[in-house]
C-alpha cells in the first residue's frame, strides 16, 4: 500500500525532517511512501502534485504545504475519493489535520524574555504567504500586547539564514535599541546570530535570541540556540497513524484533527 505526500520545498530544514519522519513511520505501517514536491510559485502546482500521485495509486495524501482554510476545504472537496490529511493550516480550518499549537511556545518565548528584564522586542517572522508564519507573529504580538508592549521593530523573512541576515542589519539600521528578537524559525535565527556577531552586537550579553523548530543543528548554533521544539517524529507518527486509521474507517475524517503541543527548550542564546 502507498501513501502520498505533497511538500514545500525540501530545501528547508523542517519539511525534510517531517518528510523523514513521514517515511520512517509510514514503513513500520507498512506503507510505501511517494513524494511531490510542489513548486509554490505555480498557480495549480498543488493539484498537479496531487494528479500526479492520485495516477500513482496513492491511499491517501498528507499535505505539508502552507494552506488557507479556503484552499484547504476546496482541496478536500476536490478530491473527495482521496483521504486527505493537512499539517499547515489554521486551527479552524474544517479539515482533517495534524498540525503543531501556534500558541504556547511563542507564548512561553516572550514570558521567558519578559521575565529576564526585556522590554524592547524585534519579531522577525517567515514569509506573509505561510499561515504557520501569521499564527506564529499573531501569537508573538498578543502576548507582548497582555504585557502592555507592542514590538520596537518587526521584520519579514523568507524562512532562510540569508533573510535572517539581512533583515537583521535593515532592523538594527530601524531601531538599533531592541534587546531581544523572536524569530520565526532557527535557519533564519542562524542568519540573525551571524548579522549581530558581525556588528559586534554580542548575543545574549546585548540581544537574545530565541528561534522556533529546535532542527537537529539548532543546539549546535554559537551561542546554543534557545528555541521553540517542535517534535518533527511525533507530527510524521500522529500523520501516518491518523492518516491510516481514516483509510479503515472513512466514515468520520475531522474529528480526528489534532493540535501538537510545542515548548521552549532554554540553551545560551538569552540572558
Ligand atoms: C515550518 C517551519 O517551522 C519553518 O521553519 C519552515 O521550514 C516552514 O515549515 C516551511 O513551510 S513547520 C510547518 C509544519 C508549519
């Protein structure tokens, strides 16, 4: 038997862990796995992925693509002979999905620096286009917002070191007195820990920095990266399952959506 998964580019760290994750789990249910890696910048690049494993006999398909409820719904209705499972759309999308909490590591993100004595946050998110990269913002704002704070300077990457880079010099350029930085993720925090080293800006003693994914390398960053843990193998795990469980049982798909819970894991990167 086979499942099928769509995927952003495997070019970025978390979606090659998750498609890993994907794999190793699907095997151990006794499914092979095919992979269609779509081109966002296409109109119907999606669908053409899913044409292109639906001709491939696939059982089901796992979606990790950034999708709007709207976009999400009208895939499913579109394909309605073809289970299909969801990792990165909005909460109240109503489809079947397995995502991570937007809320509690960005909120446990900002009371940690809060607690240490910082009032001046610069909050460099991913890409407009991704809903993970919204929620994460959204949730980063409301909860400096509960403190009475609204951001110094915000930023807008594109998930890649090179955009953590040099939006970091454009902010410090904006706004050279923040003290801490939340970023959208650690590939970006890479860039933004290498942009501050550079200005002579010593992370933690002048700025913390604190990423989100904690990807295999992130502990291994310098300083060692305080960031939000998603555990990529237990999304791959809860998706295959899940996924499987909806092909014995096809009668009662959106119940069994589920919110993975992430947390901040402290290493050297805050003070
Ligand atoms: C999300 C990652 O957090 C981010 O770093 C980037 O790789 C993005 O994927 C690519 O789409 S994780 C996703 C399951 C929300």
């Amino acid at each position: 038997a086979t499942l099928g998964l769509v995927t952003t580019s495997l070019g970025f760290h978390a979606p090659s862990q998750i498609a890993a994750a994907i794999k190793i789990h699907a095997q151990q249910a006794g499914y092979n796995v095919l992979i269609a890696m779509v081109n966002e910048d296409l109109p119907d690049g999606l669908q053409a992925a899913v044409n292109e494993l639906q001709a491939q006999r696939v059982d089901g398909i796992i979606i990790n693509l950034p999708l709007d409820g709207p976009q999400a719904e009208a895939l499913s209705a579109n394909n309605g002979d073809m289970a299909c499972l969801f990792l990165d759309v909005p909460p109240d999308a109503g489809v079947f999905y397995v995502m991570f909490n937007p809320d509690d590591g960005t909120r446990e993100s900002v009371d940690h620096l809060f607690l240490q004595g910082h009032r001046q946050f610069a909050l460099l998110s991913g890409p407009m286009a991704s809903v993970s990269a919204r929620l994460r913002l959204q949730s980063w704002q409301r909860a400096l917002q509960e403190r009475g704070l609204t951001a110094a300077v915000i930023g807008q990457g594109d998930w890649t070191a090179q955009s953590g880079y040099l939006r970091t010099l454009e902010m410090r350029h904006q706004c050279a007195h923040f003290t801490a930085i939340l970023v959208g993720n650690d590939q970006m925090s890479l860039g933004v820990i290498s942009a501050l080293q550079q200005q002579n800006v010593a992370v933690p003693a002048q700025v913390s920095v604190i990423g989100y994914d904690d990807t295999r390398d992130s502990a291994f960053f310098l300083p060692a990266l305080t960031t939000v843990s998603q555990d990529f193998n237990q999304l791959g795990q809860e998706a295959v399952t899940r996924l499987v469980s909806m092909l014995g049982n096809p009668a009662q798909p959106h119940s069994a959506s589920v919110m993975l819970p992430t947390h901040l894991v402290v290493r050297h990167s805050t003070a």
